[in-house]
C-alpha cells in the first residue's frame, strides 16, 4: 500500500461512525476531515465558510436549480464538487487523512491508499446513543435517524453510482453494536494495519 493511507468512514446516524473515524484519526496521527473541510476550502477562496456549511452534503433543490451542458447553478451540487476536488488534490499529492462521509469511498476509489469503512449498528443501539447525545425521547431519536440517513443516502446517491451503505462499495463494513466502540476501533486499526502491509 506505501506510505500513504486514506480511511473513509461512511456511517449510519447513531452508529458511533464519526467517533470511530476521530479515534482511527488519532491513533494513526492523521487529521480528520469532516464538515471542517468547508473552512479549508473557505480560507483558501476567501470566503465565509459558514455560509458554505449550510450546503454541506445535501441533495440540490431541483425547483431552485438546472443544469445547462453539464454546469448547475445549485450551490449545494457547487459545495460538494469543491470537496470532492479538495480530496482528490490531497490524494493526489500523496497526503494521508481520515475522512468522514463526502461520498470518498467513491470519489477517491482509484488511490491505492483508500481503506474505505462503512459502519452500521443495530437499530435499539442507535436510538439509545442518539437519546443520550442529544437528548431526546425515544421517539424523537428515532426521527432524527431516519431523517438524518434519509439526507445521507439521498445527497450519496445523486452523486454516486454505488447506493450508500451497500456492503460492495466498501472494503469493510462492521457492525459497532458487536464489540461496541473502543473494541471497534481496535479491530479496524489491525485490520488496516494489515493492509498497510500489503
């Protein structure tokens, strides 16, 4: 595989995905890219990235939006090619990160450095985590998962030819509700040790 390592986390919401991505980051002593991605890219167009974040991984809205010869003129198709571009310029000059989401399993499929990794978890597992980040009923837990992976799949899809979450389009995907986290993290951490190896 070489020096370079890129690992991709796509997640279920209240999977813990995101967790696992920052503890993989740590322990390899890479940088985690995520919606912080969007301050990059702002610092260096000289513009406001919070008025970019609000665009971030979301499906364009087809009444306010059109393409003519293959340009569109939605800001939320705009956000999410300067990220795809920002990736593959950072694959493509060899550097090593962890990213979250941004459909980067797909984008950056042909570097030979890519560990992509999906994480799933069983459904009660989820809706517990999500209760006790963000402090909610159960119901209103379950509603914030489903909209939340309903947004994922929708914004993965239209800029995608693989469907999100679909086990072929990663090279691991793991249950995080079997080990739990930690234990999760120590398994995918020898796992791509091993494939540093290769």
């Amino acid at each position: 595989m070489g020096e370079q390592l890129i690992i991709s986390v796509g997640r279920e919401f209240g999977s813990g995905g995101h967790v696992i991505a920052e503890a993989l980051a740590e322990r390899f002593g890479l940088p985690l890219y995520d919606h912080n991605l969007l301050d990059e890219i702002a610092e260096g167009k000289n513009v406001d990235g919070e008025s970019l974040k609000k665009y971030d991984e979301k499906h364009k809205k087809k009444l306010f939006s059109r393409t003519v010869r293959g340009h569109s003129n939605s800001m939320e198709d705009h956000v999410a090619n300067m990220q795809f571009e920002f990736l593959q310029n950072m694959a493509e000059e060899g550097k090593s990160f962890v990213v979250v989401g941004r459909c980067a399993e797909t984008k950056l499929r042909k570097y030979p450095a890519l560990v992509s990794i999906f994480v799933l978890g069983d459904e009660q597992c989820k809706v517990q985590r999500v209760m006790e980040r963000y402090h909610l009923s159960e119901d209103a837990a379950r509603q914030k998962m489903k909209k939340s992976d309903w947004y994922r799949k929708r914004y993965h899809n239209y800029h995608c030819e693989g469907k999100w979450g679909d086990s072929r389009n990663y090279d691991f995907s793991i249950n995080s509700s079997r080990l739990g986290l930690e234990k999760t993290v120590d398994f995918l951490e020898d796992y791509i040790k091993e494939r540093q190896k290769a």
